[in-house]
C-alpha cells in the first residue's frame, strides 16, 4: 500500500511538472522532466527484477509487477495528456490518444493484477503468461517504432533530431496545433514501456524454461 502512495504521489508531482512546463512554454523542461519520469520507472522495474531467484511463483510475482509498471506509465501519460490539453495547450487529436492510452493501462494493470492472484496462490497459468509475453511483444515493437517515428522525420535520423528539432518554435505557437508536449510524452513513455517490455520478456522467459 505504501508503495502505491509513492506512486501516485510521484505521478501526481510528475505530470504537475509537465503541465507548469508546458503553460511556460519549456519545451526542453518539459522533455526533461518527461525523461526523468522515464529513467526512474525503468529503473524501479529492472531493480525488482534483479530480486528473482528462479522459482515459478517469484516469476509470477516480478512478471506482474512488470505489468503494473507498464500500467502505470500508461496512466502517467494519459494524465499528462489530458490535463495539458484540456486545459493549457491546443491539439484536438489528443483525446483519441488519452482514451487509447486509458485502455492500455487498464489493461496492462489487469494482467498485471491476474499474474499477482495466481502467484499468490501458486497455481501459475501458462496461459496467462503466453499472453503476457505476447503482449510485451507487441507492446516492445509498437514502442521502438513510435521512437523511431518520432527521431525519423523529414529526412533526418539521429539523436533528438526530426520533431524535437522544433521544440522551441512549436513552443512559441499560441494558435493551432502544440503536439510538441505529446511528442515529449509519446517518446519518453514509449521508451520506458520498451524497457520493461523487454525486462518482462526477460522474466517470462524464466518461468517458460
């Protein structure tokens, strides 16, 4: 439970930091606080991965905590979307992208809540986790294209190069479209999710051997 409120409170701190860059029109702030928040969670999730032992249940229990961390970067950015273009900037895709990621996290925090169940009650599913490790799959290869959709752009291919290029002059845009701050979200949460993606696929991968 106490790990919970440190979560909420750090999301909640998190996505403040977003917006108050956002409404200041700091671009860069806003990709770096977006970064931290990145770091910090795959950090969070390949330090409880490191603790597995190689039993079954443990498995069980680090794959679901991949998921709820997954889950969570989901809701991080769907917050972060919602309240930064209900309220400070203007693009009017961003609710398409807030009610997918909603749908996401709740479905990650849904897998992640079942493998938690069958591991507390030692009675893994293979099932479940074929369909874990599907799904990190999925979600591992759909991340590493966003990024490399967000780095390849207009004929340019390296590092913080296409969109992010044009951070500072989006951020100067008071009419019209201002994704520069979804582009920050997109970008940092896909890497994170690409992260413990591949550190579930790690952990799944155990508990099939």
């Amino acid at each position: 439970m106490s790990s919970m409120v440190i979560w909420m409170l750090g999301i909640g701190a998190s996505v403040s930091a977003l917006v108050l860059a956002a409404a200041m029109r700091l671009p860069y702030l806003h990709l770096g606080v977006a970064a931290l928040v990145s770091l910090l969670v795959a950090l969070a999730s390949f330090q409880e991965a490191r603790e597995i032992k190689g039993g079954r249940q443990e498995a069980g229990m680090l794959a679901s905590s991949s998921f709820r961390h997954i889950g969570l970067i989901w809701s991080w950015a769907a917050l972060a979307m919602f309240v930064t273009y209900a309220f400070i900037l203007q693009w009017r895709e961003w609710w398409h992208y807030f009610i997918a990621f909603m749908v996401l996290a709740g479905l990650c925090l849904f897998m992640s809540t079942t493998l938690r169940k069958d591991a507390d009650a030692d009675s893994a599913d293979a099932t479940m986790f074929s369909i874990g490790r599907i799904l990190a799959i999925i979600l591992l290869v759909v991340c590493l294209g966003v990024m490399a959709g967000l780095l390849i752009h207009d004929g340019r291919a390296w590092a913080l190069g296409g969109k992010f290029l044009k951070l500072p002059n989006a951020a100067r845009t008071v009419t019209g479209a201002q994704e520069w701050a979804a582009t920050n979200i997109f970008f940092f949460g896909a890497l994170a999710i690409a992260a413990v993606s591949w550190n579930a696929l790690g952990t799944l991968g155990r508990v099939r051997k």
